[in-house]
C-alpha cells in the first residue's frame, strides 16, 4: 500500500493517470457528430429496433422494426434544433 502511494505522489505517473482517465472519459462520450448521424439515422428510419411480437402459437419472435412516426418527428426536431445552435456558436 506504501508503495502505491509513493506512485501516486510521483508529479509524471499522476499525470499520466490524469491524462488516461481524460482519453478514456472522452471516448465513452458521443461528440457532435455522431449525435448528429444518430438523429438522422433515427429521423430517416435507418435503425431499427427489435421489438418481441406474439406469433399466434403462445410464442414471441423478435421483429426489427423502425422508429413509429411521432420518434423520428421529435429525432428531426431536434437534429434542427442541434443545427441551429451549432450555427450561433
């Protein structure tokens, strides 16, 4: 335990921790543009989701089915709206 606490004490090893921990949080979250490629994927019904259906003998299937209408209205809106403000910054 000693011997973990002089690593982190040591200024390049804490740096090289903060840094790692830096690359690893941005890698978990979606920029700009895949948010963007997501909401028009979404709005032209390009993703498709797997939803369990009754097949009429007491069993499910899984059928992929796109996004109802009213979701890809609101994944356009705000694929608008994202654009808009990008354009004021």
């Amino acid at each position: 335990m000693l011997r973990l606490s002089l690593l982190l004490e040591n200024a390049s090893v804490k740096t090289y921790i903060e840094n790692r921990m830096e690359e690893l949080k941005s890698e978990r979250v979606a920029d700009q543009q895949e948010i963007m490629e997501f909401l028009t994927a979404v709005m032209r019904g390009d993703v498709v989701e797997p939803v369990p259906i009754l097949n009429g003998d007491g069993f499910q299937k899984v059928v992929n089915l796109q996004p109802p209408v009213n979701v890809r209205k609101v994944a356009a809106e705000i694929r608008r709206l994202k654009g808009e403000m990008q354009q004021r910054w």
